[in-house]
C-alpha cells in the first residue's frame, strides 16, 4: 500500500509540474517628475488599478487574458487631465511582458509577448 501511494503521490507531482498558467506582467512606470494617479487598467474580461504612482516608482501586475482585446490604460496627471492609452491587441494565452511608461503628457508601451493560439 505504502508503494502504490509514494508512486500516485509521484506521478501526480510530474503531471502537476508540466501544468503552469501564462500570464502577461505589467508594469506601470511613472517617467515623469510629478505623480500620475487614478490608473486604470482594462484588458480582456477584467480590470486593474493603481491610486498613485510616484515619480520614478513602478507598479507589477499579472494579468491572465481570457479573450482577445486590446489592453486600455486611463490615468490622471499631476494637473487634473485625464490621459488615455490604447496598446495592442492581447490573445487567451498570451505570456510575456508589457512595460508601460507614464508620463504627463501620455503614455508609451514596450510589449514583449508570446502567443499561442
């Protein structure tokens, strides 16, 4: 008995170490010498969002698309205006890395991805 449970236990251990979720990181970087504040970030079948971000700080966010759409950032800068930002399209499965850099005046976007579909 003892056996058979060591081999289960195992096998589940292999089977388990082949599955792993792929996730897009984003991160949000405020390039600018004044604050950026109420960011929100859109993107297939959700939502994320940062209060404030500090000149020079960067905020790390995972996200898992579940659809294709375009990933959507609106944000605030240090005089009131509200500023948005429309990046490529994201595809179910998408992993990789999307390093948004925030400025006063908008925002640009470095996209590293892999696709599989």
């Amino acid at each position: 008995m003892r056996i058979s449970t060591a081999v289960f236990t195992l096998l589940a251990a292999i089977a388990l170490a082949g599955c792993r979720s792929r996730v897009v990181k984003v991160n949000l970087t405020n390039t600018s010498a004044a604050p950026i504040s109420t960011i929100i970030v859109d993107y297939p079948s959700a939502t994320f969002g940062k209060d404030k971000l500090a000149p020079g700080e960067t905020f790390s966010y995972a996200i898992k698309p579940l659809e294709t759409g375009e990933l959507k950032i609106q944000f605030t800068d240090a005089k009131g205006a509200r500023h948005t930002y429309t990046g490529s399209p994201l595809h179910k499965d998408d992993e990789g890395e999307i390093d948004v850099r925030l400025t006063q005046e908008g925002a640009t976007a470095a996209v590293k991805l892999n696709t599989y579909r």
